[in-house]
C-alpha cells in the first residue's frame, strides 16, 4: 500500500481513481457470447459449458433430488447462521415496504401512487473463487418480501455438474423458483432472453466478474434493466486516535481477499496511525489463505494522511466509496456529514463483514464511485411504483383552464380538444 500525506486537493482526483482494466477484447468476446445465446437458446449454454467450464450437463435445472443432497450436506453450524442473517434480513427489508400514495392535489382530482413488485427477476450467483451464498440470502429475500412471483437464479456449476450446497440451501430457503446450472455471461443472456429452460426475466441482479459485469451492460441496453453498474469491491476506512490498528487493518483485509482488483483505503488523521495500519496489514496479511488476491489488491491500495477531520470527511465523500467504515471519535456526527457512500458502518466494532453477511443491511452497493448517484439494493429495486388518477367531472372542469392553457402554448391542439370535449357545452 502506497501512502500519500497530507495530498493537495488538487491531486486528490487521481487518488479517487479505480483501477483501469483494458476491456476491449473481453467486451467483444462477450457480445459473441450474448449474441449466440439469443439465437441458440440452451444449445448454446451447453456447448459454452463444455468449452468455458469444463463440463457437459444432460440438464439445465438443479433438480429436486439435488435440493435434497444439498441439505443434507450443509453443515448444521450454517444452518444456524443462516437462519439468523435470514431473520436480520428480512427484518430491515420488510421495514422498508413502501405505502400506497393517494393525494386529493385539488377538490375533484385524486393522484394515486401504488407500489407493485416486478413479476420475475433473475439473481446470478457467481460461483468462482468462493461460493457466495451470502449474496443468495440478499437477493432472494427482498425478492420474495417485494412479492416477485417468480425469482430464477443461474450459477455455474463444478466439472462434475454440482452446484455448492450452501447455495442451494440458501436458495431454497429464501423462495427462488428455479436454479439453473449456467455462469459468466451466457447466464446474464439466458436471463435476458429466455431459452427453453431458463425463462426471461424482467430484471437482472447479482455481482460477477467482467464478463458477467459488461453483459449486464450490454442487455441492460435493449431488452432488461440490472440493478446496478458494477465494479470491483472496495472499502474504506476514516480513523483518528481512537481507533485501533489492528482492526482497522482487519477491514482493509477483509475487501482485499475479494480480488485482486479490490481497493481498500485507509484515511488516517496522523502518519503515526497511518504507519501502524500499514504495519499491521503487512502482518495479518501474512496468515491470510488467499495472498495471492490480497497481495494483488494491496499493491492497488492507498493509505491517506489528512490530519484535518473536514478533509477527512470531503475525501470520503469525493471518493464514493461503496462501504465506509468511519472509526473516529463521534462517528454519528461524522456520519451525517457523508452524502456519497453505498453503505456506512459506524465505529470500532462494526466491521464490513457484518454488513456482508447478516445485521441486516443489504451487501449489494454501487463501487467505482456509482454511490454518488446509485443506491444499493433494497425493496424498492425490486418494485416499481404506478400512478393512477381520476377527475371528477367537477375536477375537471376547474383544471380545463389550466390544461388547455399549457397545451395551446406546447402547440397540441389534440390534448386542449380532448379536455374541451367533455365541458358542457
């Protein structure tokens, strides 16, 4: 990790800047890839399984007796924690399930805003480096709470055709509907589409690697929206003299075993701080099983000196980052002076991995500095909202001025008639 003291604002933009990844060639290896499975449907999916993964499935869908194994060999000490991040979950989601809007906005005008849950959503499951069924629960839950009436979700598989048992625990306990067999960017386009198995979906969700993130891209353009623009994870951490080192080094450990093209970044207000986080880092890292993502991270990750807690709060804000830890002394207050970050975790002992796996709060966040002006996921991405309205002839009338008026001026005389047509004559 590279440390910057006290940098003039005018360099801290490209101190804010993420990595850059030269994404030609994989941008149009995944427009083939889209493409054929529009086209193809499941003949695709099972060619590209056989090329890209290494294995040839007889069958699209996890199958019932696949459920069954799946449970069995989940380990009861996950179930548990399963069942307490399913509850904190769902508790926090069901919390923000919006209201029908009804205003009278004049006497005889009545404006309804009513929520509606989107019909069928698709979650993908990346099924890489590490099974991530964290991401099941944060998906598939709020989901279900929306009321989708059909959630789909696609993961790859192994070379023997079996999908992680913790994800199929996790997916059949939070109600989806059906699990396919399919990754990278052929499941986005299967998603997308529809094929003779995988049926289409309204909107995609879920985190990926870059095939997946420019698919989601490239469809979202044309025939489905996705939940968010996405990007490798981040952290960053705002610590004065109260925080400790270690724990701080902890958090920045945590984001830099996700990939190699993480970022993790530590604010601190002295170099004496700055200089222990680093020592620690270099410590913790060193018992770490995945170094060779770490390493990789850190070698992109920054430690910041700021002895003045305004700058402290501008960098965090000019940064974007997608979770910030603030470890300094009236963290609240620090807190409300943040206007761009995904999600927020306050104090010494709120780690980003509670977040990650079950306080409650939902782990899929904008990164790349989308958190200026993305949310993270939560109900509301998996509704939409309609407006309905109705005029009393009275109403009406009172609004017939006013309309007219506005449309004359627009030059659409149709709009000004379809109103004139109903007065009395």
């Amino acid at each position: 990790m590279k440390t910057y003291v006290n940098p003039p604002r005018s360099e801290w933009p490209s101190l804010f800047r993420r990595a850059e990844q030269d994404n030609g060639a994989v941008t149009e290896r995944v427009k083939e890839i889209v493409a054929r499975v529009e086209r193809e449907g499941d003949a695709a999916l099972f060619d590209l399984a056989e090329r890209i993964d290494g294995v040839r499935l007889s069958t699209l869908a996890v199958s019932d007796t696949e459920f069954a194994e799946a449970e069995l060999a989940v380990k009861e000490g996950v179930k548990a924690a399963v069942e307490v991040a399913v509850s904190n979950i769902s508790a926090f989601h069901r919390a923000q399930m919006p209201q029908q809007v009804r205003v009278e906005t004049m006497r005889g005008v009545v404006c309804v805003q009513r929520p509606v849950p989107l019909r069928s959503v698709g979650i993908y499951i990346p099924g890489g480096t590490a099974p991530l069924f964290s991401t099941v629960l944060m998906l598939a839950l709020p989901a279900s709470i929306a009321g989708c009436a059909e959630i789909t979700m696609c993961t790859p598989c192994d070379r023997e055709g079996r999908v992680a048992p913790e994800v199929l625990y996790a997916a059949r306990r939070c109600g989806v509907t059906r699990v396919f067999k399919t990754g990278g960017a052929q499941a986005v386009a299967a998603m997308a589409y529809g094929t003779e198995s995988i049926p289409k979906t309204d909107k995609i969700f879920g985190p990926g690697n870059r095939y997946v993130t420019i698919a989601k891209q490239i469809v979202s353009g044309r025939c489905v929206s996705i939940d968010m623009p996405a990007g490798p994870s981040e952290v960053m951490v705002l610590a004065d003299v109260s925080a400790r080192p270690e724990f701080v080094a902890a958090d920045l450990l945590s984001q830099a075993e996700h990939g190699r093209d993480s970022q993790a970044v530590a604010v601190c207000d002295s170099e004496e701080l700055a200089a222990a986080v680093t020592a620690e880092v270099g410590r913790q890292a060193r018992r770490l099983a995945r170094a060779e993502f770490v390493d990789g991270s850190l070698a992109g990750s920054l430690v910041v000196v700021l002895p003045d807690r305004a700058d402290m709060i501008d960098f965090a804000n000019g940064y974007a980052a997608e979770h910030l830890i603030i470890s300094l002394r009236d963290a609240w207050g620090a807190a409300a002076e943040i206007d761009a970050a995904g999600s927020i975790f306050i104090g010494s002992h709120s780690p980003e991995s509670a977040g990650d796996y079950a306080s409650g709060t939902n782990h899929t966040l904008p990164t790349s500095g989308w958190a200026r002006s993305c949310s993270g996921v939560n109900i509301d991405s998996f509704m939409r909202k309609m407006t309905i309205q109705e005029l009393t002839p009275e109403g009406l009338a009172s609004l017939a001025p006013v309309i007219t008026a506005m449309a004359e001026a627009e030059g659409l005389q149709a709009h000004a008639e379809a109103v004139r047509i109903r007065m009395p004559k």
